[in-house]
C-alpha cells in the first residue's frame, strides 16, 4: 500500500540524524537542556541563534512546558527541513 504525502514527510522527518544543538545538554538534566533539531537546522543557525534558541527552550521548560515556541528564523528553517 502506497503511503500519503503525510507519512512520506513523517517519515522522512524521523529518519533525520537529530541531536541537541549544543553538544553537552545530552549529559544535563531534561528541564536543563536546549533544543532539540535535525542536522541541517543545527549547521544553519549562527552561534548566538543557537544560544537564543537554547534560552528560550530553557525558559519555557523551567515555567513547566514542554514546547517552546521557534523564533522565526529558526522557524523557517524547520520548516524547509520538512
């Protein structure tokens, strides 16, 4: 049986080489970590980006969340990951 449009994404999403964008969050804590994005999201932000998205996963997780919203560079750049 032939997959969706939907389930081709899904899957092609999942098979991704995912990991946090700064090295070391794998060792922390859950609510101490950061994001959470594919490779090629995490080689196209900036340094300071990656510290951005970091502080505000953080601050969404320590108010007991857990999403936070994307900025919307970073945004695009999931997107387009898809």
């Amino acid at each position: 049986m032939a997959l969706k449009k939907s389930q081709k994404s899904l899957r092609k999403w999942t098979k991704q080489n995912w990991g946090y964008v700064t090295k070391s969050d794998a060792k922390k804590p859950r609510r101490k970590r950061g994001r959470y994005l594919p490779e090629s999201v995490r080689k196209g932000l900036t340094k300071s980006q990656k510290a951005y998205e970091n502080r505000l996963k953080r601050a969404a997780s320590k108010r007991g969340r857990q999403r936070a919203r994307y900025s919307k560079r970073t945004r695009s750049k999931v997107r387009s990951a898809r």
